[in-house]
C-alpha cells in the first residue's frame, strides 16, 4: 500500500486522465465539424442563394435526425442542431477545467506525499527549490490580452512576417481562417495564442507544465469567444471579428492574469480531494485484505482436499487387499482341496464325462430301434463304430 502514498496511484489516475483527454479531444473534433457543416448549410439556407441544401447529406451525417422529414429541414432545425452542437462544446470546456484541476491537485498531493518521506534538511532543501520554481516560471515577458489589438499584431508581425503598420483585420481574418470557410473556429482561435504561451512555457524547463500551457490556452481561447461570438454558435465570423476589433477593449485591453497568478483549486476542494483519495486508499486496502483472506480460504481448501485426497488412496488400497483375500478364501472353499486343478482342467474334465454319456446313450436306442430289421452283425458292429468314435472324440478334444 506504500506503493500508492508514493504516487503509483496518481500515475494510474494519470493515464486515466489521458485516456479520457484522448477522447474529448476526438469527440470536440467531431463537434466541430458537425457545427461547421451547420453553420454552412445555415449559411447556404440564409443566402437564399441558388445553392439548394443537400438534405439528404446532411441527415446522414447526423442519423439521429431521422425522424425529421427532410423536406422540411429548415433553419430552426439547423438552429437546433447548432444549439445542441455548442452544448456539447461546452460540456466539453468544463469536463476539461474539470480534468485540469483534478491533475493540478494530484501534482500537490504528489508532492505533499514527497515531503513526508524526506528528513528535516531534506524537506527544506526541496520546499526551497520548489520556491524559487515557481518564482522561476512566473518570471515572463509581459503577455498580452488574447484577442487585442497587440495581440494579433504580434502574430501579424513575428508568425506572418508581415509590417504592424499595415495590420488589417480583414487581411488578418483571412489569413488565419486556415480552411477558409469564412468563420474562426475553435482550433483557429486556438492557433493565435501559440505566440503568447511561448513567452511563458519552455518544454525544456522543469518550471514549465504544458498540461498547464494546454489549460492556459484553453482559458484564451474561451476568453475571446465569450467576447467576439456575439450569436453565441461558437464560431466568430469575419463580421463579429470586424466588430469586435472597434471595441475599446480591443484598442486598450486590460492585462491578462496568467494561469499561475490563480491557483486552480479552492483549499476545500483540495481538503474534498484528499478525502476522495484517502477513500480510494483504504478501499484498495479492503480490496487487498480481501484477497488475502480468500486466499487463506482457497488454501485451507486446498489442504482438506488433498488429506481427502490419501484418505481415499489408503482406502483402496484396503479394498484392494481385502478384495484379494476375500478371493483366495472363496476359492479355497468352493472347490476344496479335491481338484487343485486350474479351471480349464476342469472343464476339460466335464466335458469328457458329458461325452461318454452322450456316447452311450443314442447306441443304446439304436440298438433298440433297430432290433426288429438289423442284423445283430450289424448292430454290433454299430455299438463298437460309437466306441471308436468316442475313443477319438476322446482324444481331439482339446
Ligand atoms: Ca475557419
Ligand atoms: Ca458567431
């Protein structure tokens, strides 16, 4: 069970949490496609334009839909599907603070765990470093307001490569619109930030968690879409971005409080947490009692099963002998001491007897059949025929 106080179980927590990442990250893929095939069947629709909606095509994308009569698949059914689509993209972000702070409050209880095998100097040395870590880490270039003016003008002049005096937020929409389907999506909002987390997360320092980047990233990303989204379908159209780079908050933003300048958890959630974990402990510690008691049990059945097991060997092995002497005793009395012959000997010997019986017995109605017609040559004759017969019969038999 030490295994566990010394951070085994965080790391089963933790490829759990990776595999359940893995799967929101595929599952928002699909969101967001499934939400930009609406948005522009919505568009098309809208449009009036001569591109008819492929109806057919798009409730076989979303199969579920099927009881809808695709003739009637109009805007409020988009709107529908988009608002159900959006819903799911928000429950995503939640499940994914959820997930990060869950992770952070392991990192803590790791490291808590940690301390507590270490000796006095130990622990200080380790609390020190910790320390001057994070002051390390929260030691960064200033970042700017995701979304503002500085913001895309950096991106605009150090990804593009292109002058800030000619910034254009049309030129800039376009750009960075990488599929070209006239709207930002989440990855493409996403996409703007890698400059500012740069300033702030180095993979190659031990200071800098890119679980945390990730989350920071995240943080930026649903920022600027809670201001610029103003129709909320979680997509910014180049007109909602046009509109949202006249706002004051454009031009002269706030600065941005970066993810360490918070903690993640409450000091209740983190008491909860403990509490959770202290659970989970002792029920693997049940888990493992109860194993080792079944255990016991198998084994003690399975001394009973092989004492049973030589009780039964000796048992035969009584009956066998009991058997044979039981045979030798029948044979004794049955047959006496008068022949000590084998069986075979015997029969040979009651067939010779039969024989001779038989033998004399059809010359005898013979003789008497015959009497009145035959000559007693001939009858003589035949009674001493029988006694060759039977003489040989005598000798053949086996
Ligand atoms: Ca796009
Ligand atoms: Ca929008």
């Amino acid at each position: 069970m030490e295994d566990i106080k010394q951070g085994k179980l965080a790391k089963e927590l933790d490829f759990v949490s990776h595999h359940v990442r893995t799967k929101l990250d595929e599952i928002k893929r699909q969101e967001v496609n499934r939400l930009r095939t609406l948005i522009k069947a919505k568009h098309d629709l809208e449009g009036g334009n001569d591109i008819a909606v492929d109806h057919q095509a798009l409730l076989k994308q979303f199969e579920y839909l099927n009881h809808m009569n695709p003739h009637t698949f109009e805007v409020e059914d988009l709107d529908r599907l988009i608002k159900s689509a959006t819903n799911d993209l928000e429950n995503y972000d939640k499940d994914r603070h959820e997930e990060f702070k869950k992770y952070e409050m392991m990192k803590e209880h790791d490291r808590q765990e940690h301390l507590k095998t270490l000796d006095e100097d130990e622990r200080k040395k380790e609390v020190d470093h910790y320390e001057e870590m994070k002051k390390k880490h929260a030691d960064h270039p200033k970042v700017n307001h995701p979304g503002s003016q500085n913001q895309l003008k950096e991106v605009w002049e150090e990804a593009d490569g292109l002058d800030p005096e000619d910034f254009d937020p049309k030129t800039f929409f376009n750009l960075h619109d990488t599929n070209g389907d006239g709207f930002f999506d989440e990855q493409e909002l996403e996409a703007l930030f890698t400059k500012e987390l740069e300033k702030i997360y180095d993979p190659t320092n031990e200071e800098d968690d890119m679980v945390e980047m990730e989350e920071e990233r995240l943080r930026m990303r649903e920022h600027v879409m809670n201001e610029v989204d103003s129709n909320k379908d979680r997509l910014v159209s180049l007109n909602e971005f046009l509109v949202a780079t006249k706002k004051k908050e454009f031009l002269e933003p706030d600065s941005w409080e970066t993810l360490e300048q918070n903690q993640a958890y409450t000091d209740d959630e983190m008491r909860e947490f403990e509490e959770h974990l202290a659970l989970q402990e002792q029920d693997l510690n049940q888990k493992a009692y109860d194993l080792h008691k079944q255990r016991e049990e198998l084994e003690r059945q399975q001394d009973q099963l092989n004492a049973q097991k030589i009780e039964l060997q000796q048992v035969c092995r009584y009956i066998i002998a009991t058997a044979s002497e039981l045979e030798l005793q029948f044979d004794m009395s049955f047959n006496g001491d008068e022949i000590p012959v084998e069986h075979h000997t015997d029969n040979q010997l009651h067939f010779e007897k039969e024989a001779q019986l038989q033998a004399h017995q059809p010359a005898a109605q013979d003789a008497q059949q015959e009497h009145h017609g035959h000559l007693n040559d001939d009858l003589a004759q035949g009674v001493s025929q029988t006694h060759q017969d039977v003489a040989q019969g005598h000798h053949t038999v086996p």
